[in-house]
C-alpha cells in the first residue's frame, strides 16, 4: 500500500481523525505523529518557549519582558 500523508487537527481529548478513501475499513496502518509546532504541556506559560529558543550569546536571557519585545521588533524588522 502507497504512504497517505495528510495532516489534521487534534481534537478534544487528544484524539485524531483520519479519513482518506484510499483506507478500507479493517484494514491495518502504522501511525506516526509529527507535530507541526512546539507542543506546550497545559498549563505552561508560552514564555517558556520564546525564553528557551535558541538565540545568539548576546541575548540569551532577558531581564525584563521590554528587554524580550525590543528583542523581537528588531527581528521583525530584520525580515522587512
């Protein structure tokens, strides 16, 4: 049987739903899960995350939330 890759959302109670017309009912599939972004447990402050990215030496910690915003303005304006 060809690979289907598709992707979906996961839905209450951390369940999935896949449906492909290329499956038929009894048939036997191997999953693999590869979440699309950082998965943050509940409960976790997303800060966590943007405070644990990989930055240069410079900037590995901030002192305040200010010190993180101009941080980020100025990396949007990199892009720009």
């Amino acid at each position: 049987m060809e690979t289907i890759e598709l992707t979906t959302t996961v839905l209450p109670g951390g369940r999935l739903e896949v449906v492909d017309s290329r499956l038929h009912e009894g048939d036997s599939v191997q999953v693999l899960l590869k979440p699309m972004s950082r998965v943050v447990p509940p409960g976790d402050d997303p800060m966590d995350a943007i405070m644990d990215a990989p930055l240069p030496p410079e900037r590995r910690s901030f002192r305040t939330s200010e010190e993180l915003e101009a941080y980020l303005e100025e990396e949007r304006n990199a892009w720009d």
